[in-house]
C-alpha cells in the first residue's frame, strides 16, 4: 500500500497549469484532471508528471482528462505515449475494431442498439493491458456513456461463499470460432496458419481442438482475482459473467441456445473444474457490477485512462454518430504475477 499512502502526501504538480479533484462527490471513481488556462499541453504536462498521475490512478482507478486541446487521434496518442511504457496491440481478439493506427483502434463495432457489459480488457488472456485509454473523438447525442467499476469493490461486495469457491477453482471459458457467429480464428489471432495458432495457444496455456479446418473451440482455466503488483490489492479481475451466456441480451441469447448445442456456443464459462456456474451465482455477479457502477457522459475531447486491473467498463447504448477510441499499453504477464 505504499503507493497509495504516498500518493495522499503528493501535491498537484504545476498547480498553476492544471487542477486535480473528483468528477462526483462522494466516489473516488474516475479522478478528474483538467486545464486552469487554454491551450495546456497535457502531453507534456504528463511526461514531466507521470510519477503523480501513476499515483492518483492506483489510488482511484481512473482518471478522466477533460477540457485539454485534444481533438485529433494522433494528439490522443501522444499523451497515451507519455504515460505509457509501451502501446500494445489488439491481440488474442474477442470482439470487431477497426485499426485507426498501429496502436490505436475504434472501440467495439457493435450497432449502437446494443450495450457492453462490465469487464476488463483482456481478462481472459495470460498477457493483458495494464493500462486502457478511451479518447471521445465524437460524442453520441444520447447515451453511448463507458461506464465502470471499481474492482477492488466488486471483489470486497462478492459474497464470501462465492468468492471462496472461485478462488479454489478458477473460471473456465470456452470460446468457439469459425462456426458462423462472432469473429473467424484467422481476425482472432491476425493469421492464415493453423500452426501459428496452435504455437500461440500452447505458448499461453490454451487448449486447441479443430473442429474442422475453419472450425476451432479454444479452452483455458485462469484464476478469477489478481492482487494488484504495486499495491497488493485484491481484485475481481475476470470474464466470468460477461463471457457468460445469460449474459448476453436476452433475445439473442435465446437465438444462440436454439441455433448451437451449449458446447458450440460462442462463447460460455464455467468454474475452473468445468461445473456449470449456478444462476444465482451469475445473477450476484450481475448485481455486484451493477451496483459498483458509475457512469457519466462524455464531452468532445475527454481521455479516460483507467487502471484494467482495478476498474472494468463497458458501454451504454447510443444514438447518433458515436466515435470513441481506443488505446492499450503496458503489457502484464500473469506468470509474473
């Protein structure tokens, strides 16, 4: 917790260019930075700052930085590269993005009827993001808001029984590709060869069976909660129930169930063991989230940095001509965890 208690000793570097406080009152979720006078450089305001912008976001999980001259993807990417060690790429896909640059991607290409549920990027690989940048190039008129969730407080509102039971066994997900729905195996792994896959997937512990030569079922068991490495905090730090299929809206859901046997399905979890996960377990999953959530709307020009190992997202349904985008850095290997 060392981070954290010097945070709270740190004061707002060059307070005469920029203020720090909290969008609401009340939470600590996001942390709000923003100019004092016109034309700040936040990226380089970032660069010179970076060991306090690291400390505020341990302490809160997101920071919002609103009211900066951000107005085009390449000034995005250069304050993500000031508070970034490296920018990833969008590997091991689960979900449609459109590539703006080598490191910058449009958030999910779902249509705009449809919300996002709660989860944190990449939770189900063995290398994910550290960090997740959303920039708001083009506001929706209604909703379109990314809303999170603290998951240091998901895991602390779980009930005790359940998270014993997935801190003994682990989650399992169960992803089926090339069957008609979703993303082909070639867009999920950036391939034509089957044997690039197979090495990729044996070198991240994934199991691999070919259903046939376009089809495959991908397998693994990950742990369901991460201690934070700086900070030793608990996480919930999964994709349990968003992979889950009660998930998913329900009219779709029920189109999925008759069209796939369960074990074709997209995608499904279990506990680690390969049990099916009680519907009363999902549902207190559900709640915790939806309890834990905040939500705000975005204005022209706002970057939302979060922490991905404490804070999950997800996105709001919209109308009107919505552009967000998106950027992932600093890479953290689960085996060094």
């Amino acid at each position: 917790m060392k981070a954290q208690a010097e945070y709270e000793t740190l004061r707002v570097p060059e307070s005469d260019l920029i203020e720090a406080g909290l969008l609401e009152s009340g939470g600590l979720l996001p942390a709000l930075i923003k100019p004092k006078s016109e034309h700040v450089d936040v990226a380089a305001w970032a660069t010179r700052n970076r060991e306090f912008v690291e400390a505020k976001l341990l302490r809160h999980g997101g920071i919002l930085f609103r009211g900066f001259d951000i107005t085009t993807p390449v000034a995005f990417e250069e304050l993500c590269r000031a508070l970034s060690t490296e920018l990833l790429e969008y590997n091991e896909r689960s979900s449609p993005r459109t590539q703006v640059s080598p490191n910058v991607y449009t958030s999910t290409d779902y249509p705009a009827s449809q919300s996002i549920f709660l989860h944190n990027e990449n939770s189900y690989q063995r290398i994910f993001p550290r960090k997740i940048f959303f920039y708001c190039f083009t506001p929706a008129h209604t909703g379109g808001e990314t809303p999170i969730a603290d998951c240091r407080k998901v895991f602390q509102c779980i009930s005790p029984r359940v998270r014993e039971r997935f801190i003994e066994k682990g989650w399992m997900y169960v992803r089926n590709l090339g069957d008609g729905f979703g993303l082909p195996w070639q867009t999920v792994f950036q391939t034509e060869s089957p044997e690039v896959v197979e090495r990729e997937c044996e070198r991240k512990g994934i199991n691999v069976e070919w259903k046939d030569e376009q089809r495959l079922r991908l397998s693994t068991v990950l742990p369901a909660v991460m201690k934070h490495p700086e900070s030793g905090e608990l996480s919930w730090f999964n994709h349990a129930t968003f992979f889950h299929i009660t998930t998913l809206d329900r009219v779709l859901r029920e189109v999925l169930m008759e069209e796939f046997a369960e074990e074709d399905l997209p995608t499904n979890t279990y506990y680690g063991d390969g049990s099916s996960i009680e519907p009363e377990v999902l549902d207190e999953l559900r709640g915790v989230y939806r309890q834990q959530t905040v939500s705000f709307p975005y204005q022209a020009g706002d970057v939302m940095l979060l922490d991905n190992m404490l804070t999950a997202h997800g996105r709001a349904p919209y109308s009107g001509p919505r552009k967000i985008l998106v950027t992932m850095s600093d890479a953290v290997n689960r085996d060094n965890c």
